[in-house]
C-alpha cells in the first residue's frame, strides 16, 4: 500500500503549488482528456522509486461552524485521519499567525504524525525564516520552496521514512495475489458488497484457509469457472455487514489505494440512481491510473425497457470517456449477467498487457496514415515513421518522425481509434506519445 501524505495549512501558504509540483508527471497524461471533471485534491506522486499518495486539504479555518469553511474543515479532518503523515505548510514570508496555532492544536490533538514546514523560503536564511515558528512546539521546521522546488524531494523523502518507519507494512508487498487482480470501486450503495458475495460465494471459505490470507487480508483469491482471480479489498467492502451499511463512509483514499494494487479496475455503477458527480470522479481516478477497466451497471433488475434505455444515453453522454471500456448490465443480487463480465475482465487484463511488435505497430501505422494523412501545421506536414511499444499496462504507442508537435489532438484520436481496432485493445487505456526527431 502507498504511503498516504496529507497537506495542511491555512489558505495561501502554497498547499496547491506543493500538491501540483509532487504530482505533476500524472497531471500532463490527463490534461487533454475532454469532458472530465477532475478532483484536484487527491494524486499520486513519486520521488525517486518512492510512489505516495497526496492530499490536499484546500484551506482550513478550524474555527468556522458552519458554510464552506465548515465543509472544508471536516474534509481536512477525514484527511488527516486517513494520512500517514501530515505536513503542516506555514507562510515563511508571512509569519506565525494565530491560525496557525489553531491548526498546530488541531493536529496534535490528532495524533498524527505531523511535519512543519516554511514555506517560500527561497533566498532566504533558515535561521531568519524559521524563528517564529518554534513556538507551535512541532520541532525543527523544514525549509522549502514549493515554487521553485527547493527542499521538496527532501522533504518527501523524509516524510516516506516517518510513514514507513510507523507502518512497515505499507512499503512490503505481502503478496498473495492468484490470477488477474481486481478491485471494485464505486460509491456506496451502487451493491459492491452484494457483488462480492455473489463473486466469492462457497469460495470463500477457501480463500481464508489459504496460506499468507487473514480475515483481514486485502487480497482475497477465488476462483470462478475453474480461473483464478484475486480480490484488492482495500475499502474493506468484504467484511462490510449490514450493520455498517449506514456508516461506512464512502473513502477516496481507499478507493485510490485498490485501483493502484489492482491489474483490473471494476467500476460498479447503479443503474437505478442517475450517475453521479462521485460517480464521474471516481471514474476519473480509474482513467488517470491507467488500469484496466470494465463497468458493471448493476440493479438492472426490474427496470422497464423504456427505462433502460434512458440509462444507456445517459451513460454515454457522461461517462464518455470512458468508452475504451465494456459496459455490461448486471443484477449481482440476482447473480445475472456476472460471467460475461468476467469475460470481460479477462480480456481487458490481456489487452492491457499486450506484446505489440515494432513491426506491426509501424504497419499499422503507415495504414492509418495511408488512409488519412494528418493536417499541415502552416507549411510543414508532420512525417509519421516509425512506432514501437514504449510500455504495458497500459500499453503506451511511441511514434516517430519529424515534426510531430503539430499533430493535433483529432490526428492522435484517429490514431488510437486505429490502433484500438488493429490490436482489438478493449478495456484498456492507450496513451499514444510522438517522439520527433530533428
Ligand atoms: P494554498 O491556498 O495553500 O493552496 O496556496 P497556493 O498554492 O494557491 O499559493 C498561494 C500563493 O503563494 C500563490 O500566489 C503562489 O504562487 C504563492 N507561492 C506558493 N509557493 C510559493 C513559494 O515557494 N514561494 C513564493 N514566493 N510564493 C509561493
Ligand atoms: P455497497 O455499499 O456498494 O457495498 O452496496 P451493497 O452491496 O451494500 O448494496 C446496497 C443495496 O443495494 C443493498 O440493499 C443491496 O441489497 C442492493 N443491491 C445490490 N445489488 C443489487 C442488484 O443487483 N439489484 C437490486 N435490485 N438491488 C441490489
């Protein structure tokens, strides 16, 4: 599991310009997705080998009863809770200021770990930058620039040890995982829970015997039409009873937690709610990991056909984006529909791990473009040449040539349309990247 930071602090210290900086190789891969409403406060980074997930809390004023401030502090409490380790962001240039002692209280009442830092402290002495903030009691302040990234890598490196010193089971891979990894995600209520029960059924008593599983284990074999697959629980959906139905909140960090341990993502929807905002997000975190997905529209039991067409518009009027994957109408009450979805997993899986030859994948190539040449950009025409694979999962189609900064986005669109249907790659994402040469 990935170490989870969270950022803090009051309004205008930097915490957005230090989430963008630590996420920011993730954001260029999605920029140009159309129609994704994209929720900024969670990413994944890296520094060095180190991946962590990241939050950012927006800002928060502890005092406020009620409003948005309200709103966004009790969405930076649920952070803190789920973080393994809070950086505390103060204005260097600014000052202490009587906020941020709220905060500083606030956190050490959390019992979190919690590290503070100055922040635009660029040309500045650490001694001169750092000598009102002794007082919050938190020790020796860390000195950064989000800005200009002075200190950050340091910053998050130290910040990886403190997690992992606490939690050593976050950085080992216990790994028990049997067959295609999947993790169900979707918001509460859409029958994830329903879904693993009918999918484990009388194996699950096998799964628990297994050797390195627990009842707590996030990895949960099983095995379905004499195939093996591994469950990613990370939301503890399995062991959700009844009893917990009402207050078991629905968790953005889990969520990102099983997509990121999984091979395959199944994003369950409710066919008898309209999709929601949560229900766009959560798909946006999918396309952004770049795993392999398959939708499940799940309840589609005892809908009227008229109904069910409406469902299937409005499926592909907001979750456009998403249409690289299969759709499969299913009742996982009723245990309808759940072997074509399976189907589906298993070749979403082998799409996203496909071996394309540079050789093919250049043929491929010319025909697209003997077909239909890209668009001039002022004089120059760019020359596509060559493509070889520049990775799996998902499978990523590097091209070669000249001038290929002025292939427009239409172009490249056409492009992994055609590529798609040549290596019939459904249910995986395909990031296409051009590699000029002068
Ligand atoms: P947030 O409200 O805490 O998310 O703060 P922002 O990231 O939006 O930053 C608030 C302002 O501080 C912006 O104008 C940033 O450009 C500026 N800022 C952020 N980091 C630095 C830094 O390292 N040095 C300087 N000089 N300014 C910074
Ligand atoms: P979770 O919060 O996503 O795990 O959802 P649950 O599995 O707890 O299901 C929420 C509610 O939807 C329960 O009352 C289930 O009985 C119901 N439900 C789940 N799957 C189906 C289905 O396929 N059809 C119908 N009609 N109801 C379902």
């Amino acid at each position: 599991m990935k170490p989870v930071i969270a950022l803090v602090g009051r309004p205008n210290v930097g915490k957005s310009t230090l989430f963008n900086r630590l996420t920011r190789s993730r954001d260029a891969l999605v920029a140009d997705l159309p129609g994704l409403t994209r929720d900024r406060h969670y990413g994944e980074g890296r520094v060095g080998e180190r991946p962590f997930l990241v939050i950012d809390t927006g800002g928060f004023e502890p005092v406020a009863k009620e409003g948005i401030m309200f709103e966004m502090a009790k969405q930076t409490k649920q952070a803190v809770v789920e973080a393994d380790i809070v950086i505390f962001i103060v204005d260097g240039r600014q000052g202490l200021t009587p906020h941020d002692k709220t905060i500083t209280d606030f956190l050490r009442k959390s019992g979190r770990s919690v590290m503070l830092v100055v922040n635009k402290a660029e040309g500045m002495k650490y001694t001169s930058v750092t000598a009102d903030f002794y007082e919050l009691g938190l020790g020796d302040p860390y000195v950064i620039s989000a800005a200009h990234g002075d200190g950050v890598a340091d910053l998050v490196d130290e910040a990886l040890d403190i997690a992992l010193a606490q939690r050593p089971d976050l950085g080992e891979e216990v790994d028990v995982a049997r067959g295609i990894k999947i993790a169900i995600v979707g918001r509460p209520n859409v029958g994830k829970s329903t879904l693993v029960n009918t999918l484990l059924g009388e194996e699950r008593v096998i799964a628990f015997d297994m050797p390195g599983t627990t009842r707590d284990s996030i990895e949960i074999p099983f095995e379905r039409d004499g195939k093996q697959y591994t469950l990613i629980d990370t939301a503890g959906i399995r062991r959700r009873g009844k009893v917990f139905e009402a207050i078991e909140k629905f968790s953005v960090v889990k969520t990102l937690q099983s997509i990121s341990e999984t091979n395959v993502v199944l994003l369950l929807l409710d066919a008898q709610q309209d999709i929601s905002e949560q229900d766009a997000h959560i798909a946006g975190f999918v396309l952004e990991s770049g795993r392999a997905l398959v939708v499940g529209v799940n309840k589609w039991d005892g809908l009227q056909s008229d109904r069910r067409d409406e469902i299937k518009m409005d499926l592909e009027r907001k979750l456009s984006f998403l249409s690289f994957a299969k759709f499969h109408f299913i009742s996982a009450l009723k245990s309808t529909g759940i072997g074509p979805l399976m189907k589906s997993i298993d070749s979403a899986y082998a799409a996203a791990m496909s071996n394309l030859t540079t050789p093919k994948l250049t043929r491929a190539l010319i025909e697209a473009v003997e077909h239909q040449q890209p668009r001039r950009k002022g004089s120059i025409r760019p020359k596509l040449r060559y493509a070889h694979q520049g990775g799996m999962n998902p499978p990523i189609v590097v091209i070669h040539g000249n001038a290929l900064e002025g292939v427009d986005d239409s172009y490249k669109r056409y492009l992994e349309k055609h590529f798609r249907e040549t290596f019939s790659l459904v249910g995986t994402p395909l990031r296409i990247e051009f590699r000029s040469s002068k």
